[in-house]
C-alpha cells in the first residue's frame, strides 16, 4: 500500500455524490467569486446536514475577525469584525488547529465567544473549520474558520463533520491559490505595484454599513404587496447586488491595514515608542529628551526600526505608523 497515498473520504454514498458535484462546479464558477464560494458551500452543508447558521471569518493582525459572509436561520448577516477574547472558539482554534465540535465542551468555546448573527439564540450544535495557508517558515498559517451551526441538538454526525471539512478543505485551496497566483505575480519585473493605499478602516466600515441600508430598503420593498413582477426582480436584484458588495467590502479590509500593523508589531515596545514619536516629527535629540534615554540609544532604535521596515527613511516610518495608528 502507497503510504503517501490518502486514505478515501469516510462518507455515505449519497454524500459523495453531493461532494462530487459540489467539487466540479466550485471549479467551473467560484473560483473568483468569494461571496458565491461561500454561499454555495453553505447550500451544499445544508444539503448534506441541518444548518441554521454559517459563517465565513477571516482573521487579520493579531486579535480581530472579518466575517465577510454569514448566514443566520434564513437571513443574510451583515458582515462585521470582531476582537476576540482568550476563551471563545477563535482561539480554541489556534491553540488545537482542529476542528471544533459543540459535542467537545457542550458548546463552552462557542458562546464564550460574541455571538455572531442572532444574539438572541444559541446554536445547539456546531462544526468550526480552521483553513490555513501555507508558511515559509514554521508551521502553516491559520488564517479563517468556516461554521455551520443548528438550533437543534445533535444534529452533526461524522459523515456532516467529515463532509464539512472537506468542503472547507476546498474553499481553502480556493483562497491559497489566489495567494500564490499574486505571490508569482509579484516576482515578475515590475510586478510589485507599490503599497496599497487603501489603510482606512473607518471608511470601509462606513461603505459596509451603508450598502447595508440599501439592502434593508430594498428588501422592505419587497415585502408589499401590490408590486409587478418588473419591479420585484429589480429589487432582488438590487438586494443581492449590495448582500456582494458588502462581502466584498469587508474582505478588502484584509488588504488595508495588515502591512502597517505587521511591521509596528515587530518592533520591540521601546522600538515602538520611538517609531510613535516619529508620526509627531521629533528630530533625535528631542527623541532622547521625551524618552529619557541616550542620543546613542535612540540611532540604535532607528537603525533597527528603518531595518525592520525596510524603509530608507525616518518619514516613511512616520507614514507607515500613521496608517496603523489610524485603522
């Protein structure tokens, strides 16, 4: 027997089936549509178990998560961001890197959490899938989660949890593979386009919620009943249009402010205090002066913080610290 060879999914038959098709057409028509990668997965989980929620989290800098697609006992939730804490089911993940089940704690990790849709209901059981990302150095890179919850007890076998996985497994190499498609872009000459100048969260969050008001119209709209048929199309339309802005909106958040704040968290905590003296334009006696610390020691500090950066100059750090001290 081939040792490298990987053992067959552990399924039923008819969930093979669903799996199998689910394979060819997130092939043929998701590949570049995150919202309908996300939504046909959610009908697909729903097509082999019950699901009453599921929620797509992406995680950024070191303790937020962007849900840019979420769905709530039949209702499109509007995507948002969280700060996660020691004890939900975030950080579960990153301390196990396994898949979370309810049956595991009785759900403790899942509502020790913020509640995510519904803040008025508990889910009674659960599924959370971590997705990862290959890493140049260590271990792959956790970087989503994918759930899918019930209102009813119990309501996930193995062959639901196995079926899942699978599927997350697939929207993974989905998401890496853009990756690593801009990552060869990149080594191309000229292929680096500069830093992207989108750095304002607070704007984004303002689109977001904004489309998120037109949608609601819209959708009230719906909800009379002496309209034709014209105009109830257009107005599914308009609905669905701004349900795939929003996914998109909230997942180019993920490009605006991880560099910043990668770079600032790098630093060590005296480094850092240097580089936040730098957004006021102290020169480097008066760096000295504020931090009470030697002339010699303040050029250490620049050099390891200009070394870090990878910049030339004192500005751009005051620049790049500014983008991060504004997000």
């Amino acid at each position: 027997m081939d040792a490298d060879k990987a053992a067959p999914l552990r399924v039923d038959a008819e969930t093979a089936i669903i799996l199998r098709e689910a394979y060819h057409k997130i092939e043929a028509l998701y590949r570049s549509d995150h919202y309908g990668l996300y939504d046909y997965v959610r009908v697909v989980a729903g097509k082999v178990s019950h699901v009453d929620a599921f929620f797509v989290g992406l995680l950024q800098g070191s303790n937020r998560v962007r849900y840019p697609y979420g769905y709530d006992d039949g209702e499109y939730v509007n995507p948002d961001t969280h700060i996660f804490g020691p004890d939900g089911q975030t950080a579960w993940l990153i301390r196990h890197r396994q898949t979370y089940r309810y049956a595991y704690d009785n759900g403790s990790a899942l509502h020790s959490g913020v509640p995510v849709g519904d803040p008025g209901r508990r889910s009674a059981d659960a599924v959370t899938v971590p997705i990862f990302r290959p890493s140049k150095d260590g271990p792959d890179q956790l970087f989503g989660l994918l759930s899918m919850q019930s209102y009813t007890p119990r309501s996930y076998d193995d062959n639901a949890v196995r079926a899942f996985e699978w599927l997350c497994a697939v929207v993974q190499r989905v998401l890496t593979r853009e990756g690593e498609d801009r990552e060869a872009l990149r080594l191309l000459p000229a292929g680096d386009v500069g830093p992207n100048l989108l750095t304002s969260d607070h704007v984004m969050e303002y689109l977001t919620h904004r489309v998120a008001s037109i949608r609601e119209i819209a959708a009230e709209a719906l909800g009379e009943s002496e309209m034709s048929n014209a105009v109830h199309t257009h107005l599914e339309r308009i609905v669905d249009a701004a349900e795939h802005i929003q996914s998109e909106l909230i997942e180019m958040l993920m490009e605006t402010d991880e560099g910043p704040e990668r770079r600032f968290n790098s630093l060590t905590k005296a480094q850092q205090a240097v580089a936040v003296l730098l957004t006021d334009g102290l020169d480097n006696d008066q760096l000295a002066a504020e931090l009470g610390v030697s002339l010699n020691t303040v050029k250490t500090h620049l050099s390891a913080i200009l070394r870090k950066y990878g910049f030339r100059y004192r500005t751009q750090v005051a620049d790049d610290v500014r983008k991060y001290l504004a997000r």
